[in-house]
C-alpha cells in the first residue's frame, strides 16, 4: 500500500512539472460551447423542465391593481363606513362632509387618500386605517381616535377627546383645541409625529414633537424608559 501511494504522489508531481504543456491536452471551448450562449430549457408553471422541443414559458403580464368603488354609508343606524374614496390632489383634497351625526356613531374610513373628511358634532370614535394625505375634522369624540398604517395625517380635534392612539403611521399632526389638552396620545411604530395647540398664556401656537426613540435603562432592578435627548 506504501509503494502504492507513492507512485500515486509521483505522478501526481510529475504532471504539475510539465509547465506550459499542462493544457496541451485541453479541448478548445468554441463561443457556442459557453453556458451564457447556451439555450435556456423550457420550463412548466411549476418551474419543472419541460419536454424536449416545447417552447420556453412566456412571461406573465403584472395583473392590473384592483379597482374598488367609493363607499359612504351609515351601517346599522350608528357606523359611518367611509372607503376608496380619492381626490384630486393632497392640495385639492375630496371633501366628505357628514350630516345628521349622533353621540352613538362611529366613523371606519379604509383605502381614502387625499381626502378631507368633516363631521358636525360628537361622535363615539373614530377609526382610520390605510389612508394617505388625509384631513380629519372632529369637534368631540367620546371614547378614542385611531390611525392606524397611515401616511400625511392632520387630525383636528376642538374639543374633548380621551386617547389618541397611532400606530405604524408616517407623518401625523394633531392639532388640539383647549379643550382637548388633557388626551393621551399613545404611539407605536410611527414617526414624524407632532401635537399642536394653542398657549393658553400667550396665544401663539405651539407645535411639540412625539418623540419616535427611547432610552431603556435597568435603574434599581426595573427598566426606565425615557425618550432620547435628541427626540
């Protein structure tokens, strides 16, 4: 076996000794014999090659974006439904104005962008998701307002409103009314966040960021959670 494995190691030495005429026994590899230049095999939808002579799978057009009708109706006497509603421009905003609201209404609005929605008195809540470039007009609000996967959003609230809640929004401004100093705003996943109100003290409007990052420090056994300093 020793011998075996030395001859097996000369060899090998004496082939790597042969300098230039290493590849004297290559075959020349022609332009046609390159993969780049090579055919590609046809393939089934299931992405199996597919039998010899069929045709390669043509590309499938992108389906076109569903289209969905505008929707404004007031569901069981209590839910405003408000969807896929659009407007010209976020400049030119589609105006939605409510009529005959009661203190048991809810507004849903779902898919509206650039698009100002006004409602006349004080309603329960008032819910908005996946819309862009919206303007909310709200005088009153008993339970809550809620934005959520929202872009570009002024909400407008003169009066009393418990909690505000954003979540995974882009770009909100909430513009509070005396009135509406003592809500709680709660916040996930969002930025570009900012609370406008009037000082009481000197009338000039101020605008305050929400702040979007934390610092999260262990302080006697618990964790402190403070925003940054930059925020």
């Amino acid at each position: 076996a020793a011998v075996a494995d030395t001859s097996a190691r000369g060899a090998l030495f004496a082939s790597l000794n042969v300098g230039d005429q290493i590849t004297s026994g290559l075959k020349h590899v022609t332009k046609d014999m390159k993969t780049k230049n090579q055919p590609r095999e046809a393939t089934t939808e299931d992405g199996t090659r597919a039998p010899a002579g069929a045709s390669a799978r043509p590309a499938q057009p992108a389906a076109p974006a569903a289209k969905h009708e505008p929707k404004l109706v007031l569901q069981d006497k209590k839910k405003w439904e408000i969807e896929w509603h659009k407007g010209p421009s976020r400049r030119d905003k589609k105006v939605i104005a409510l009529q005959d609201t009661a203190n048991n209404h809810s507004v849903h609005l779902y898919g509206c962008e650039n698009v100002a929605v006004e409602v006349p008195s004080k309603i329960t809540s008032v819910n908005a998701v996946n819309c862009k470039e919206l303007l909310l007009v709200v005088p009153e609000v008993i339970a809550d307002v809620q934005l959520c996967n929202c872009q570009r959003v002024e909400l407008k609230v003169s009066g009393k409103v418990p909690t505000i809640s954003v979540d995974k929004c882009d770009g909100v401004r909430i513009l509070l009314g005396a009135s509406a100093l003592g809500a709680q705003i709660v916040s996930c996943a969002s930025c570009e966040m900012n609370v406008i109100f009037v000082d009481t003290t000197s009338g000039d409007p101020v605008e305050l960021p929400i702040p979007e990052q934390f610092v999260h420090k262990f302080v006697d056994g618990k964790l402190v959670t403070t925003p940054a300093a930059h925020c």
